[in-house]
C-alpha cells in the first residue's frame, strides 16, 4: 500500500512540474484602439491647471488637451479650438462616440466657437468629455449640464 502512495505521489508532482513556463495570455482581449490611447492620453492630464496655451502637465488650455492627446497617435490638428473646429467630419450628438469632439460658444461677447472637449463617454445618452476650464483646469463633464447644453455648437469626428 505504501507503494502505491508513494508512486502516486511522485506521479502527481511529475505531471504538475510539466506544465509550461509561459505566461497565460488572455485571446479574448483585443489590443486598446487608437481612439482608446488618445483618450487614455488625454486622461492623464486630468487635474492639471489651466493655463492659456499650455500643452504640458505645468498647464494646459482646452484644444491643448486635444492637440497633445491626438498628437500622441500622429494625428495632427490645429493648435486653436476655431481651427480644430474645421477639420473632420461634423455629427449629430445622437452619433457622437469615444474620441469624437465637442465645440463650444462660451463668451457672450466674442462670436464663434472658442472652446473644445473631447468625448470621453456617450452611454444611454450622456455624453461626457475632457476638457480643460479656467477656473478647474482639466477636468470631465457632462453634455447634459446646463452650462455646457446651452454653450454647444457643433460635434466632429476626426477618425
């Protein structure tokens, strides 16, 4: 009987010794997209200040935001919201998704678009965005709150 168990026993550390030394790889998780890296970029400037021009954690403005995190996948835009404003392909709101832009009207005394966020969320019809405000810096907000309903312009898609 003692055989037995010890065979038993050496058999069972034998077979768990050969198992391969590789790392498990998850199949079923594809690669992040390009949209998710300009988005993920942008995040990490999440609560550095504002700062007119600025394209660097000491500050940023709003389309520094966008120009950086999109210049961190080789997609060039303009420098200036206005500009940024021109490129792409304008959507409804309906169709905004992840990495798509917002533009903004919030000066009552200068006219066309000066500020610029970029859609981070659009889930059961909230749209949220990154973007950076004078008075907060580089923050997240909602489509939906009353300020920035009222201030919305237009939507683009860039990709």
């Amino acid at each position: 009987m003692k055989k037995i168990v010890f065979l038993w026993v050496v058999f069972s550390l034998l077979m768990s010794s050969c198992s391969s030394s590789k790392k498990a790889v998850n199949i079923n998780k594809k690669p992040a997209s390009k949209v998710d890296r300009i988005v993920a970029n942008a995040m990490q400037y999440k609560g550095v200040r504002y700062r007119f021009g600025g394209t660097t954690k000491r500050g940023m403005d709003c389309s520094g935001v966008v120009y950086v995190a999109y210049g961190s996948q080789n997609v060039l835009l303009p420098r200036v919201s206005r500009d940024m404003a021109k490129r792409g392909r304008k959507i409804s709101l309906r169709k905004v998704k992840k990495g798509d832009l917002v533009f903004f009207r919030t000066s009552k005394s200068r006219r066309g678009i000066n500020h610029v966020g970029l859609v981070v969320s659009h889930k059961k019809g909230v749209i949220r965005f990154i973007h950076s405000t004078s008075s907060r810096g580089v923050i997240v907000s909602s489509l939906s709150e009353k300020y920035w309903k009222k201030a919305f312009v237009k939507a683009t898609t860039i990709l």
